[in-house]
C-alpha cells in the first residue's frame, strides 16, 4: 500500500494510454492533454518504475519488456477501479446469487409458495436457503451475517443496524371441531377457558399475544398440547374437544377442513405486525432490495380467510 502513495491514479490512466498509442501525441489528443503534459507525465512513470517503458525503435516507439507485462494488468486494474463509481446493477435474468431467509413455517407459507414461483419466472438463479429459530436467534443470525432476512414477529426497539419493514398485520381466530360448538357458533370466555388448548410456540414458557390478552383479564387457559410449528395443529382439532388460537393467515385462503368452524376469539388479542429484517448493511445491494420488494409485494397480496367464514366477526 505504501507504493501507491508515491503515484496519482491520473498517472496510471495516462501509461495505459500511452503504451496502447505507443505515441506520445496520440495519447495525449485522446486524454485531452497537451503534448508538453504527456511528455512530463511519461518522464514521471519512468522515474517511478525505473524502467523506460517506451523506447524508440526504426523510428517508432516500443514497449519495453517491463511495460508489456504492466499493459495487461493496467486494463484489468482501471476496469475494476471504474465499477466502484458505477452504480450497482442487478439482472434477475441473468443473476447467481444465493439468499438465507429465516422464518417459521407461519411465514413460509405465506411467503415461499408465491415467491418461488416468482423467481423461477424472473430470476431463474436465484438459490433459497430457509432456516427456523426463535425471535432473538433469527435476529442474532442477522446481525451476524448468519442470515440476509429474517421473518417474523419482533420488537420495534431492535438495534439501530437492523431495519424491519411491516408486512401486514394479523389477527387471530379460533377453531373447533364443529360439534363441539353449538348453534351461535362461538364460545363465552368461560366454555374457551373450560376447554384444553393447542398452542404453537418455538418456544412454549414465554408469553405469546394470547397468554398476555389472559393475564390482562386475570385467566389462564389449560394447553394440553404445545407445537413448535403451524403445520399440523388444525389436523390435531378434528374429532376432540381443542380449541386452536391461531393466526388468521395461518388457515390460508383454501380454508379448513368441512369438519372443523372457525369463530372469532372470546375476549380482545392485540393484532400484530409480520416483518421482514435486515441489516443495514444490505441497503445498497440492488439484489438484496429487488427481493425484498417482491416479497413486501407478495405479503400484501396474500388472500386471507374471508370474515364471513370467521363466526363471530
């Protein structure tokens, strides 16, 4: 490093010049110098590589052996210095790339189905590597550069150097099997508090939005079965006495199984927002933000459950 504080970057775009014209005024018309300029510019680099560079031969001027080893490395070396002043670009055609999302299976099922079919149209290349972990575990995974975006629910005061965009916001429902559940098709706070409870935590001893809506009205339910993931809890409801609070995305727009009712909760849960987090890090890469729109795009447009199939709504 301490070389390049003997030269000024000017003066290595002059030598490429001048040993692709092998002519002092030529190289000088095509850098808009005088030829006075070019003739001192080129007396300079000979003092500086000790060598003559050019040397006239029959006439012309020729390189020498130590400027024909530099032309080639000089072209490589201002190409690359000239893509740090250009602006990123990226080309989902034609882009490699691989991108690590974590997320739970609530998030991927809203997410993956729609953006892998998106990409396989517009960014064939694009590689997808989906991990699970706790809130603070996908944050820490983030902040690590373990992980390019994490999805889920996290709290507003995360570190300065993530950045989290709202998704949506989602609300929570109920289900039962149908049988269980009389004509009006919901249940009072005190047959939901009767009844044994599935829940769906990573991790089942914090408190989750629906616990913390109990504590507030003094109640606790019963959870007879605790899930680390979304995927079966509806399928564990049909035919017994659980009851399901849920995520109303988490039933998605095919709906539930004819056997099984969907109502509205029995006392006020606090909606929440699903986002996506990044470090900040990641602002300037033209790759990193075209994924993210796409699936902010894709979020937004998910289909819900209807209201009028949720009773009580």
């Amino acid at each position: 490093m301490n070389n390049l504080r003997r030269i000024d970057l000017n003066l290595l775009l002059c030598l490429h010049v001048l040993l692709e014209e092998k002519h002092v005024s030529r190289a000088a018309t095509r850098l808009h110098k005088s030829q006075p300029a070019m003739s001192h510019a080129l007396a300079h680099l000979r003092r500086i590589f000790n060598d003559p560079l050019l040397v006239r031969r029959a006439g012309k001027l020729s390189l020498t052996s130590k400027a024909t080893e530099l032309l080639p490395l000089l072209g490589q070396s201002l190409q690359q210095l000239e893509t740090l002043f250009q602006a990123p670009t990226f080309d989902p055609k034609h882009e490699t790339r691989s991108f690590r999302l974590a997320m739970s299976d609530y998030g991927a099922s809203i997410i993956l189905p729609t953006l892998v079919r998106t990409l396989r149209q517009q960014a064939p290349n694009i590689e997808l590597f989906i991990s699970q972990g706790s809130r603070e575990a996908m944050l820490a995974q983030v902040m690590d550069a373990e992980v390019d975006i994490a999805f889920g629910v996290f709290p507003s005061g995360i570190t300065p150097a993530l950045k989290q965009q709202i998704l949506f916001e989602e609300n929570f429902v109920c289900v039962a099997d149908a049988s269980t559940v009389d004509h009006t098709g919901t249940l009072s706070l005190d047959q939901w508090l009767a009844r044994p409870h599935v829940t769906v935590a990573m991790q089942p001893h914090l408190n989750n939005e629906i616990d913390l809506a109990l504590h507030a009205v003094g109640a606790k339910r019963h959870v007879l079965v605790s899930l680390p993931h979304w995927g079966v809890a509806t399928t564990l409801i049909a035919g017994t006495d659980l009851l399901l609070t849920v995520a109303k995305r988490t039933i998605g727009p095919e709906g539930l199984a004819p056997t099984l009712h969907c109502f509205a909760p029995p006392l006020a849960i606090a909606s929440f927002n699903f986002v996506q987090v990044w470090h900040t890090r990641r602002d300037a890469d033209p790759a990193h933000h075209w994924l993210r729109q796409h699936i902010a795009l894709i979020a937004q447009t998910q289909h819900s459950l209807s209201p009028s199939r949720v009773t009580g709504q």
